[in-house]
C-alpha cells in the first residue's frame, strides 16, 4: 500500500501506477456537527466529583506531566506543556508527510472514527456516536477551543474489521485531522499499521487490548481509553479469590475473537496468580445470535464456584438467560458470574435480559448516571441536560461514555494547541504528557499518560455487582487502584 502522505508524489514519479488499497485480516456514518459542554471526561471516566457528593466541580483539572498547579475552574482542558521539561515528543521524520503532521490546524478540526452503526452490535453500541457528539456540541457551543470549530464524522463498520480499512481510508482521502473512539480491538488493528505510517492521531480507542500502550516505542500514534483488559481480568480475579478462596474452580465463556481471546488468556494468568483453577472454557463466534446453550450446558457440567464471562454485545443477555436456565437444572450449583464492563449498561445487563442479570459483577470507573445518589452530581447534570435537550433516548450509561472518550479527545486538542502550535504532533504529544480528571468518573480515577513510561491512560476500576429490584449496582469493595503507574 502506498501511504496516503505519498500519494501525490507517487503519482508524479510513476505515472499512470495504480494505487492499491490495504486489507485487513478480521472482522455508522454521519457527519457530526460538534456539540458542548465544558469540563469533563475520558475514557469512561469522570470528575472529582463521587457519587453521592453534592458538592459540584465546575471544571475538570487538567495538567500536562510535570505541571502541578491546577487550571482555574473555567478552563476544562488546558495544559501547560513547557511546565514539562522532559515531556515526551514524537518523531516525524519517519512520517508520510512529515510537513503534514507538523501543519498548524486552524479553523475545523474534523474527528473521524469507525463505530458499529447497524448490524447487531450497533444495538449495544450506537449510543457512543450519540454521547461523542454531544459532548463536541458542548465543547463548540462553551468555546473550549477558541477558534477552532470541531466536528465528527463517524461512519459504520458494522463491528467488521475487514471494513474498517476502507472506512479509515476514505476519511484519510477527505482530510480529517484526527481518529478517535474507533470501536474494537480488530478494528483498531486493522488501521493502527496505517495510522502511524501516515502519523495520525488514532486516538481514544474504545477496547481495551493492551496493545494500545505497550509498545509506545513502535506505535507511537495510537491510545487506548479503556482499562485494559489484563487488568480488568486481574481486579476479577482478585475478586474471587476475596470472596471463595484458595483453588476455587472457574468456567470461562468467552467470543471468539481478538476481544475475547485476550482477555481470556490474560484471566488465565491472573487465576493462575490467584491460586484459582480453570475447569472449562467455552466460546462463541462473534455474529452468533442463537443462545448460547450448549456453551453454558458444558461450563454446568463441570460446576465450576465462578464463571467469567466475556460475550459481545447482544450476547451479553443470552449468556446470563442460560446461566439461569443451567442453574435451573443443576440443583444446588449457584455460581459467582462476572461479565466484562462492555456488558454493563442497563440495556444489557436488565432490560434484555429479563432479569437474569441479578446478582451478576462487573465494573467501571465511571459514575452512572441512572443511579438516583448521583442525581445531585454537578457534573453529571450537565450532561443529563444536554442529553435530555437533544432528545436523546438511548442507554444512558453507553452514551455517558462517548461523552467522556469525547471529553478527552477535546481536552487533549486544547492541550495540544496551549502547547503552541496545533498539529497531528502536538495533539498525539498532549495525549501522552497530560493529566486530567474527567467530568463523569468515580473519585480516584484521572486520565494519566506518561510518554512510554506510561501508556495506558486509566488503570483503576470499581467492582460492581448488578441488584434487578433496586435497578443499581452495588459496589463490592473500594476502587482497585493497584495497577496505576
């Protein structure tokens, strides 16, 4: 594939040579007018402000690695880069275009990503586009970035990463400045090559792989926004340990898929760690809609204390149907069951699921929304109002967490263009070097980047367990803030 920063010189040299486009090896559009809001979030995650406090933050403090004096309350994203002596750079020489990413952006500052817009998964999905959006409404309509207007231009991929090249190529061919909040680890995959050869932010990705932080060195360009998976499989196993002990047996379901794979064999470790034994694993394939009974039958079989499960999108609630109809008919097996925080939202976890989400853990490092204590959470008002202006009906927690890939998206821009001139080099340089605390996350959770010291932006997570009468989670413990660098 000849990159798209070489294009032009490629045609001039060669002629009439026919560019070729890339594939990829695995498996929604709209162009978005930006929303507002001022301080806020990051990869699911919010501000100072805990659930239950009352008292409001009226912006999100952001700083830049090695500056210390918080922003006034006013200013949700500005960091001050030449605080930070030894801030981390990247280097353009390597670059496509090494012009075009040091280019200063003046004006509009287009967003793309790939996302599920149909197809099954867009059903748990979609309201992310709607919460990106709405957040750069925010962000346009409070000026956080003066003098330049931003805007996305999300468009579908059906969760297929065999189409995620050509969705990513087209809006390289029509000038978007940035990625952000492309959706799956396949997805990224297939375009993170791509991305850094051509020296494009690929920002924010929504899955929690840990490649997205380690091997800075190599894929400079690219960020995660989830807790990576090794992680959320350690704070479960963890959990489990706490509550069953030493050789307490475990089942795992898992896709089959990049996802499922990897956090599937980083659970494995982290049981291993834990003194647990693994008794069965079982998979599904990624476009199954059938219920999972054989699956679920088989990990029954063996009664495992635990099942750990890590089901895509819809799957989530015909997983936890046949948990109960196996607990049914296996008088006396009652097992603890975790499910993955992509299956966490009220859609998945109550509502398809007809109730058999009772009792199952799993976590987050956000606040919710839907939980009446943080009704009087200042932070969490301002987004409950600009999703009820925009008339907005989709899961409320899903869409709290594009707000929040958005709010860090947007204080990484501002960052960058503190930091002197905004470009693809200052804003993938402000991703690395910035902390920051979201509007919508639990207290004790900030976005924190450190170069390739630390590439992974959050690292905490609180495990939750789901109640069906009282339509709130439960927090088992205290936020796990063990694997923060």
């Amino acid at each position: 594939m000849i990159p798209h920063g070489r294009r032009l010189t490629a045609l001039v040299t060669i002629g009439a040579m026919l560019l070729v486009g890339c594939r990829s090896d695995d498996k929604g559009s709209s162009d978005t007018a930006a929303p507002t809001t001022t301080a806020v979030s990051a990869d699911t995650t919010a501000p100072a402000d805990t659930a239950g406090d009352t008292t409001p933050d009226t912006a999100a403090d952001t700083t830049v690695a090695g500056d210390t004096t918080p922003d006034t309350a006013a200013d949700t994203t500005t960091a001050d880069t030449e605080a930070a002596a030894e801030a981390w750079t990247v280097d353009t020489g390597n670059c496509a275009d090494p012009d075009a990413a040091e280019a200063a952006i003046e004006g509009n500052l287009v967003i793309g990503s790939a996302q599920p817009l149909s197809g099954t998964p867009a059903v748990a999905f979609a309201p992310v586009k709607e919460g990106f959006e709405l957040y750069l409404k925010y962000a346009n309509d409070n000026g956080l970035v003066p003098g330049i207007t931003l805007s996305a231009d999300i468009r579908d991929d059906q969760y297929d990463p065999t189409q995620t090249p050509g969705v990513v190529d087209s809006l390289i061919d029509e000038n978007v400045s940035i990625f952000s909040a492309i959706i799956g680890s396949p997805n990224n995959l297939a375009v993170r090559d791509t991305l850094n050869e051509e020296c494009i932010p690929q920002l924010n990705n929504l899955t929690g792989a840990p490649d997205w932080g380690n091997d800075v060195a190599t894929y400079p360009w690219t960020t995660g926004a989830l807790v990576p998976y090794n992680i959320e499989s350690k704070i479960y196993a963890k959990s489990i340990h706490d509550q069953l002990g030493d050789g307490a047996t475990v089942g795992i379901f898992s896709v089959n898929n990049e996802f499922g794979k990897v956090f599937t064999e980083a659970f494995k470790e982290a049981a291993a760690d834990e003194g647990l034994e693994i008794v069965e694993e079982q998979s599904i394939e990624p476009a199954e809609t059938t219920p999972p009974t054989n699956q679920v039958n088989a990990i029954a079989a063996k009664a495992p204390q635990a099942v750990v499960a890590v089901p895509l999108g819809a799957q989530c609630p015909t997983f936890t149907k046949e948990i109960v109809n196996a607990k049914a008919v296996n008088s006396g097996w009652n097992p603890l069951v975790f499910q993955t925080n992509t299956c966490s939202s009220r859609l998945l976890i109550s509502l398809l699921a007809g109730g058999s989400g009772d009792g199952v853990f799993t976590s987050s490092n956000l606040l919710d929304p839907s939980d009446p204590k943080n009704a009087d959470n200042a932070n969490l008002k301002v987004f409950m109002d600009a999703y009820t202006a925009a008339g907005l009906a989709g899961d409320l927690a899903t869409t709290a967490t594009g707000w929040t890939v958005a709010e860090s998206t947007v204080n990484i821009i501002k960052a960058a263009q503190d930091s002197g001139t905004l470009s693809r080099k200052s804003i993938i340089e402000a991703a690395r070097n910035l902390t920051f605390t979201p509007s919508l996350t639990r207290e004790g959770v900030a976005y924190k980047m450190d170069g390739e010291a630390d590439g992974y932006p959050f690292q905490s997570l609180q495990v939750l367990q789901w109640n069906e009468a009282s339509g709130t989670y439960t927090e088992i413990g205290d936020l796990n803030t063990t694997y923060e660098n």
